[in-house]
C-alpha cells in the first residue's frame, strides 16, 4: 500500500467517526412523536407554508392560505428559507412534516461535523485536531440545545455553515484564494437560514477582515485578495437576492409588526435575558422553559458552552510555544473573539446601552453560535497540541468523555411528546388570540401592523363592501386563489378582500389588472369605479420585482456552479 492509498484510507475513518458520531446524536430524533420545545410549532409552520406554496404554483413559496383564519400569512416573506427548502425535499421522501424535520436535523448534525474538521484540518494541517474540534463543535451544550432544547431550525442551519463562510475567508487571506468560493457558499448558507446569525456572521467576518488589513493594502497580496472578495461579494449578492428583495419591497410597503419599533424585543426584554456568568460553565441538566435565571432557578434552560469546550483552554499557556509564529496571531485572534462573544451572552455586557439594530438578537445567549464556534476551534488545537502522536485509543477515549458529557443534557433537557399530531397544519386556523403562543403563526409578527387587531380575529372570510353600493353574487375562496362578481355599481365603490394586505396578489375584473392597497384593517383593499362590473380574480402571483429577483438568483447559482469548475480546473493544473 502506498501513501496516497494509506492517507486516503485513514481519511475515510475520519469521516466515519464523524458520520457514527452524529448517528448517535440523533437518536432522540427516534422517539415517536417530536419533541416539545419552544419552536417546534414555528419551524412546522414555516415548512408546512413551503410545501403548500408551491402545491399552489408558487415559486418561490411565499403564502400560505389557510393560516390567520384562512386569510393567508407569510413566513417566507421575512424569514430565512433554507432550512424549510431542504425539509421540502424530504417531504417528497416522507410521509410527514415531522419526519421531513427530523431528517434535516441529522443533516445538521452530520453537515457541522464535516465542515469544521475540513476547515480545522485545513488550518493546522491536522486531520486528528480537525476531527476533535468537530466533535467538540457538533456535540456542544449550545448547539445541542438550539436542536433538542428549542428546534431553533434557523440558527441550526446557520450551525452548518459558520465553518464553510470562514474556509473561505481562510482560503482567499491564507492560501492565495484556492476554494475561495466556500466564501460565496457559507455566506448565502448563513443569509438564508437565519437573519439574526447573519447580522453576527457579518460581524464576525468583518472582524476577521480587518484583522487581516495588511494583507488587504500589501502590495504583493491585495490585488489577489481584493479580487476574491469583490468576486465572491457579486455572487453572494446575486444569490441572496430572490429573498431579500421580496423582503425590502415588503418593508417598504407597509409596517409589520416584527418591523416596527420594539416589535421583535426592547432593552429591558434582552437585558433580563443575558445569562449569568456562571450559566457558561455549568446550568442545571432540564428541560427549561425560560431562558435566563430572570425567571427562576428552576425553569431555566440550558445554555452554556460546555467543560469539554471551556476546560482545554486552560492549556493555552503550554500550547501556544507550539504553535507557528504565522499562526500564532491568527490563534490569538480566535481566543480573544471567542471569550468576548461568551462575555457578550452575560449580564456583564452592557446590553440596556445597545442601540436598536443590535437589539435584534433578542436573547443575549444567541452569541454562544460565535463562541463554540470559535472555542471549539482553539479546544481542538488545546488537546491536539498537548497529546503528541494522537493514537486511535486516545482519540477514542476522548470521543467517550466528550459523548457522555453531552449525552447528561439529551437525557435530560430533551422532552417528547410522543402523542404529536401534526394533523393542525392543514386545518384553517381559528384565530383564539393574537398574542405569542400560536401554534400556526407564533405571535403573528408577519402580519400588518393593521392587522393584528380584534377586526382580524373576528372577520368574516368574504368580500366587505367599505364605500358605495354593489351587489357581490357567487363568491369563491379556495386557497389563495378568488373569485366573485360585482353588479349593480351605482358610485365608485370600495371594497376589503379576505386577504391579509402582502404584495404580489394579481386582481383582476374582466380581464383588465386592478391596483390594491392596504385597508385600515390590514387587509387588502380595491376600488371599483362606477360603471364597471363583472367578475373579479384574485391569485397571488409575486411581484413583478420579485420575479426579476428570483432569475437574477438563478443565474447567480448557475454562474457560481460554473466558477466553481472553473476554479477546480484551475487548481488541477
């Protein structure tokens, strides 16, 4: 056996141990039933609303029609969509939402695991230290809770593509810009699964940049760097684009309620959600319903970065003599953001001072993505460093301890319900109340600001003559798709839809496109003039503005698909 045939056999026995260790992970995801934590009815909803937009010939699936009383609401319209397109996949494999869900978990778990040994082992040059932070990472308290403790599927997805944003940044500062389209992919990856990760990505990645700034003005590195970063920068743009321009056309056409002014949180409700210091370190093995001691004790839940991550960085003072002077401030950089996005999570940050935008994270426990991510990084490094000539037992034995470590908060911060019937999604909601706790449309923060009043939960699913006389004869509603006739129009007649107000709906009477705004309800609203009648149709079809978006991301991927063999080509010679 020769040495290519050696390196590539002990490679695959990586990537087994990896595959082994997020089987075993995922075992909870065996239980009958699901889980039961706080956003389980959410991320169901979201991927429910995909699966039904496009058996209602939408594309990109944006509203669902019989959620908020059967007047359609959108998730897709505001939040990330990744995670609910991979779960449609496996919709078409499976006979449920809840199956589809559990099988995207297992790829979070698997897809983590992966892209970090590949970027660790890609910056030590080590595949024994790459294997360690992965596991460190893929079993870490916080990602384990954002899983089983929340089915927070957004920051989850995010989970998988933090290593593969920073192999590309890595590859384009470092490696003279091989691969550097991992850049593109991590951050579209982050970008479309989570908004408040994206905002810390970005963060983080700006840090990182201005780290590197010598070699962004050196005159031997910039021009490659600079290239790399404004090329990728188009591409990400280009991709990003048939979501985030739906989302800004939304905006701007009217005020939501996760848009306006403390509508998502304030500075007391993140203030009396940091963690305390201690929580870091240790927190009690439950399955909590509040996130923070501001609530008590003993409903706490469990976030903390966890003893396999925390107790090998006290071994940086050996470790960091043996570490490369080329790589010694990159490590240092690591470590430094690292504790500071742990500090970031507690009470010592000064939370009640942030301005607004920063504020959107909502829970100061959400900067724990940054610091496993990066702990798990310098935790990797700490043992590798200090065990020479790792050897498949001591490597073994370190999988054991991480495992039954991480295995105390699955047994017990893990509830089911084994009784789960997801049967509640194709039913038309019957709005009990407009505050958070829905099942269908969490605490409706993608309505109109309009809308979220008694009107919404008390209206009746028909057309509202608001000004004028007309007869409406032969309503139809099925989906979001309408018809009805208008007769007997003696003035300029007003009429309300049974339809929350969201752009891209297409009315026309007679063949001829009739402009809607929104009502002083939040619903969407036409104006008849006199004289006409006839039969009017409502469908929802996007935004013209939308459409453009949706091909322009199109040719993103196709373009990016062809770089990427451009660039494989490259390398090869």
């Amino acid at each position: 056996m020769n040495i290519k045939e050696f390196i590539k056999k002990k490679e695959i026995i990586y990537y087994l141990l990896i595959i082994l260790i997020a089987l075993l992970m995922s075992l909870p995801l065996t239980v009958e039933g699901f889980l039961s934590a706080p956003d389980v009815h959410s991320h169901l909803s979201r991927n429910y609303n995909t699966v039904q937009g496009l058996k209602d010939g939408q594309f990109p699936p944006v509203i669902v029609s019989n959620f908020c009383n059967g007047f359609g609401y959108s998730w897709n319209l505001f939040y990330p969509p990744l995670s609910t397109y991979i779960s449609a996949i496996f919709r078409l494999i499976v006979p449920t939402y809840v199956g589809a869900m559990k099988l995207s978990m297992v790829v979070a778990f698997l897809v983590s695991g992966i892209t970090m040994f590949q970027l660790v082992r890609k910056v030590t040059k080590n595949s024994d230290i790459g294997l360690i932070s992965a596991i460190l990472y893929m079993t870490a308290n916080y990602f384990i809770t954002d899983v089983y403790g929340r089915v927070a599927m957004g920051e989850v997805y995010a989970y998988m593509f933090l290593p593969i944003l920073f192999h590309g940044l890595y590859n384009i500062f470092y490696d003279k810009g091989k691969k550097n389209y991992l850049l593109t992919i991590g951050a579209c990856g982050i970008l479309l699964s989570h908004n408040i990760s994206s905002l810390m990505a970005v963060g983080i990645s700006i840090l990182f940049v201005l780290f590197n700034v010598k070699k962004l003005i050196d005159k031997e590195t910039r021009k490659q760097i600079w290239k790399h970063l404004i090329i990728n920068a188009i591409f990400i743009i280009l991709i990003v684009l048939f979501f985030y321009v739906p989302f800004l056309e939304q905006q701007r056409a009217t005020e939501y309620v996760a848009m306006q002014e403390g509508g998502m949180s304030t500075k007391e409700f993140v203030s009396n959600h940091a963690l305390h210091i201690y929580q870091l370190v240790f927190g009690k093995f439950q399955h909590g319903g509040s996130y923070g001691l501001n609530q008590g004790f003993d409903n706490e839940m469990f976030c903390s970065i966890g003893l396999p991550i925390l107790i090998p960085l006290l071994f940086t003072p050996i470790v960091i003599n043996k570490i490369s002077k080329e790589k010694r401030n990159l490590y240092w950089f690591v470590l430094t953001i690292g504790i500071l996005t742990s500090l970031m999570a507690t009470t010592i940050f000064p939370w009640s001072k942030m301005p607004s935008i920063i504020l959107l994270i909502q829970f100061p426990w959400r900067m724990l993505i940054l610091s496993t991510f990066l702990l798990s990084i310098i935790a990797g490094i700490n043992i590798g460093k200090c065990i020479e000539n790792l050897k498949i037992e001591k490597l073994l034995m370190i999988i054991l301890v991480v495992l039954m470590y991480s295995g105390q908060y699955i047994s017990y911060g893990t509830s089911f319900n084994i009784n789960f019937d997801e049967l509640y999604l194709g039913k038309t909601e019957k709005i009990e109340e407009l505050a958070g706790g829905n099942i269908y449309c969490s605490s409706f923060e993608y309505l109109p600001v309009k809308a979220k009043t008694e009107y919404t939960k008390n209206r009746e699913n028909g057309v509202i003559i608001l000004k004028g006389n007309a007869k409406i004869e032969n309503e139809k509603k099925e989906n979001n798709n309408m018809s009805f006739e208008i007769k007997e129009i003696e003035e300029e007649t007003k009429l309300e839809l049974p339809y929350i107000y969201y752009l891209g709906y297409e009315i026309n009477l007679q063949g001829e496109i009739i402009n809607y705004e929104e009502s002083e309800h939040g619903f969407i609203q036409i104006t008849i003039p006199k004289g006409k009648e006839g039969k009017v149709e409502i469908s929802y079809k996007g935004t013209l503005l939308s459409k453009i978006a949706t091909i322009i991301s199109i040719i993103g991927i196709m373009g990016l698909t062809v770089y990427i063999f451009m660039e494989e080509k490259k390398a090869e010679k």
